[in-house]
DNA sequence: AGGACGTTCAACCATCGGGTTAAGTGACAC
DNA sequence: GTGTCACTTAACCCGATGGTTGAACGTCCT
C-alpha cells in the first residue's frame, strides 16, 4: 500500500492512461503499444518502465519480444485508498465501455478527446 | 472528466494526500493544515493551491483566514475512470477506519507510516 | 493610524520528468 | 558470422515541481 506515490504520479500522465486502456483490450508487444503515439520508441519505454515500476503492468520478455500485461492490483489499491473519501458506488461500467469513457467517445458532451 | 491530469498529480505527493486526510475530518484553516508539516507556511500554500486547482478541495475566505474543505467530486470522477480497470468492489471502510488505513495505523503490518 | 495576524506572491535553487538521439544488447534469420 | 529486429540504456535538453526566504497584501485589534 506503499506505492500511492508510484501509482497515483504514473497515472498522471495521459500516455501512460491511454497505454493501460490500451491493454485493457489484449497484452501487447512494446512495439506495438507504441504504434500509435507520435513520440520516440525510447520514450514508450520509458513509460513503459514507469508503469512497471508502479506495477501497473508486467513485462515478460519471450523471445526478442516483451510482452506488457495489465496489472491491476496497484489500480485496486488506490481505488481502495479514494473511497475512503465518499461512498463512491461502483459504477459497472464493462471494460470496454469504460474504454470509450476514457477516450471521451461516450459520456458528456463537453469532454476533450484526449488521453 | 478531462482533468485527470490535475487530480493524479495532486494525489501523487504524500503530503497532499496527507492534507485531504486531514480535511476528511474537518474543515481547516491554512495555518491549521501547516501545523503537522516541517515545512513553511508558503509550501504549504502552494499544495493547496494545487489541490484547489486540481478540484480535490475549495477554499473559501472568511475574514483574513481562509478555510479548507474537500471536495470529493474529482476523486470520485478518478475513482469511476480507475474501476474500469478491474471489477473493484467497494471496500465500504467508514471515513475515519480509511483514514487510519491511509496513515498505516491500521492494515497489512508490513506498511510504512508515511501519508 | 499603527501593529499584529493569516495568507499569498516573487525570486530563486535543486531535483525530477518527459522528450530527444545515438549507441548497446540479445534473439532470430540467412 | 552478418545482419536485422525488438527493445533498453546513456547522455543530454528543457520545462515543471517542491522547497526556501523575504516582501506584500488584506483583515482585525486597539
């Protein structure tokens, strides 16, 4: 419980949310997750390592591959730590729906699209 | 929805997460949240700020002393964008029991006392 | 009016974070 | 072995962040 550091200051940066919405569909190659950012393979791994370290997802390497798997654990974690602060009920959104929510294709209007 | 940004970076730091702790009890004047902290009252300052910024509480002046209170909403937005990552059931700990949670008082006996 | 109190602002410093490019490593293909 | 592919590491740049001190501002007291 004592990574809130970690966790909370790698979920700050919109790349790395988009990657873990990312691999809320599929594990992913470090290539591929890099695909559709603009920025240098290097910085994705970076990235990569941050949410690592935070333990936001694992890393196994197979063959000249390494594959990136979401871990949630850290992610229940915080969430554990916020509901300490309201009776948030739980919003059962499914996966994938919730994808879109935090791509802004669905939920208020007013929202931007990134992240 | 789209400030997450804000909200994350303002739950990174352990001090700010410290201060909401606090306000989860009561609203504070400035002077009153600076007590605990070896740091000075300017620093302070400035992490309200950035909680204010951030949505995670709102300061209303009232006289020369400026009061603190939380203001859930944006970790509740956090904690909906979170609960698309896993089926997190809520943990359902009243305020106070969490609060001890967050200060290690209570919890996994392996736990730091820091926050 | 003058002074003390509560808070913020300004300037500065050191460290961190996200980005770059270029070189390094390790596994597969020929 | 040579080359290519899939990454990671190293060195660096630059803007952001967390801290400091000292001055400024607004409010209350007498």
């Amino acid at each position: 419980m004592r990574d809130l550091d970690l966790t909370f200051s790698a979920l700050a940066d919109p790349t790395r949310r988009k990657i873990l919405a990312m691999l809320l569909e599929d594990d992913m190659a470090v290539t591929d997750v890099a695909a559709p950012f603009d920025i240098s393979l290097a910085a994705i791994s970076k990235h990569l390592g941050i949410l690592s370290r935070a333990g936001l997802l694992s890393q196994e390497r197979r063959g000249r591959v390494v594959w990136c798997k979401l871990e949630p654990q850290s992610l229940r974690d915080a969430s554990i730590w916020m509901q300490g602060f309201g009776q948030f009920e739980p919003v059962n959104l499914d996966p994938f729906e919730q994808f879109l929510a935090s791509e802004g294709l669905i939920g208020a209007p007013g929202d931007a699209i990134d992240d």
